[in-house]
C-alpha cells in the first residue's frame, strides 16, 4: 500500500548532553509553539515519521530518543519512570524551553503524566495518544513470552515477534512498519528489559497526585491491550480533559490514524493558545 501521507519534512539531528548525565539524539522541526513528543517503549522517534509533515511549521516540535535507544545514550540503569522524566526536564533547560506541550504515544503518554505531575509549570498541556492510565502488574503474556526469548544482541526475529503482539486494525504502509522494525534493532536487550520493568514497577501518575494540566485523550475503538477502563481512569482523574475515541482503530493510534492525530492535535494546541479556534473532535 502506497503511503497517503507526505514524506517527513528534514530537520536537524544534534546530541545534547543533559545534566543527568546521558546524551540525547534530539531533531527539531519548525519554529513557534514549543512541542515535545515522546516515543513508546520499544519505539524511537521514527515513529512521529508520518506525523511530523502535518504539523504546522508553526509549532517548534522537539523529537527526542529517549535513553536507551536511538543514538541516545544505552546507559545500563536509570530506566524508571521518574529518571524519564528528569531526561525530557533537563532537556527542555539544555533547549532553554520555558513552557511546553506534550505529545506522548502509548508509554510516551505515561511519561507524559509524569512530566504533568512533576513539573506542572513546565507544560502546558498534553496530548495522550493510545496511552495507559496504569501499567502496573505482570506483562500480557504475548509480551513476556516475547522478551523472556530476547536474544543478546537482539535479532530481527525477536523484534517480529513482539509486533506480531499488537495487531493493526487500519492499513498502515508497509514501508512505515519495515522503517520501525529497523530503527527498534538500535535498541539493547537490557534496555528492553530495564524500560519495561521501569513501567510496570511504577506508581501511575494520576495515582501519586493531581494532574492539572489540559489534556486531550485519543482512544482507539478497538484498544486491545489496554483495559478500556483505562480510558475512563484518565477523564476522571485530569480534571481538564476531553477525549475522543477513533473508531476501527487499535492500540497503535498514532501508526493507524497520523492524520486524524495531526489534525485534533493541532486544533487543540493551537486552539488553546487561541482558544477561538479551537475545532477537536470535528470530522
């Protein structure tokens, strides 16, 4: 299937060594509203690649790849979910970012409520994208039987394996799926492992405090990992939230629907920093 969507627009790629003591592969594109993506477990920053070209060139957009993967650092530790937190906040004062809005994919989102919770005067305001509430608890089996068989280095076959845990339910290209599968062999097995065991081990942030900044929630329909509990859990908990469920669409939201995506994305952070224009949720 040929790719819809335009290419990624080019942007630079720099390391910036951060106070806590890794280096961070960070692209930038645009000028404007400062935003901050954050990747999932398992993912680097190529998978914003079919959403960066429909973001307005109005929004100064910061890709990072997080510790562990990427041309980041792979330091052995410092894998929780409070050390991804202190990376993105010393990132933003290497950057000399005051203010920011969230974009966090699945586990990005998690980092993304943890950032809120921590450092709610740095952000202002988040887009949680296919993301949990709560990772606590023992792995689907899916997932466990995949990375209980992680070779050292890991293998193709090893990374096959734990995408075939998370079906699609909407055509995606299949050069944006090979693009994926390559860039997640950049990743360690411990850093695999170290990440993963950083998300389940942690305190969900809405648990540990009030999150107060606005928040807008994109729900796949046909989640099949996450408890659809879970989508309710955040509403509830982020006082200033709004979702929108995208029906036919599983877990991957951001692979499945990126127009869909760029579109409420941009209409609810351009909205509120001109909250007249504001159109979320409108077909």
């Amino acid at each position: 299937m040929d790719d819809p969507v335009r290419k990624p627009q080019t942007g630079g790629m720099r390391r910036i060594a951060l106070a806590t003591g890794v280096e961070l592969a960070v692209h930038e594109h645009g000028e404007g509203v400062p935003v901050l993506l954050l990747h999932a477990w398992g993912e680097t920053h190529r998978t914003f690649d079919r959403l960066l070209p429909l973001l307005p060139d109005t929004m100064h957009l910061v890709v990072p790849d997080q510790r562990g993967v990427g041309q980041s650092s792979k330091p052995a530790d410092g894998y929780t979910l409070p050390d991804g937190a202190a990376d993105m906040t010393a990132l933003l004062d290497a950057l000399e970012i005051d203010t920011c809005w969230l974009i966090g994919t699945s586990s990005g989102g998690y980092l993304a409520q943890q950032l809120a919770l921590e450092h709610p005067a740095r952000v202002r305001g988040m887009a949680l994208v296919g993301s949990p509430s709560n990772l606590q608890g023992p792995l689907p089996p899916a997932f466990s039987e995949s990375l209980s068989s992680f070779h050292d280095p890991v293998t193709r076959a090893d990374v096959d394996a734990l995408q075939g845990a998370l079906p699609l339910h909407s055509p995606v290209p299949g050069s944006f799926v090979e693009d994926q599968m390559r860039a997640a062999l950049s990743i360690p097995r411990h850093s695999w492992l170290a990440s993963v065991d950083g998300l389940v081990r942690a305190v969900p942030p809405i648990d540990r405090g009030r999150i107060g900044v606005r928040t807008l929630i994109l729900w796949g329909g046909e989640e099949d990992v996450l408890p659809i509990s879970q989508a309710g859990e955040l509403l509830a908990a982020i006082e200033d939230s709004q979702i929108v469920v995208y029906e036919g669409t599983g877990h991957l939201v951001l692979w499945e629907q990126p127009q869909r995506v760029a579109k409420d994305v941009t209409a609810f952070i351009m909205g509120n920093e001109r909250p007249d224009r504001s159109e979320v949720g409108t077909p």
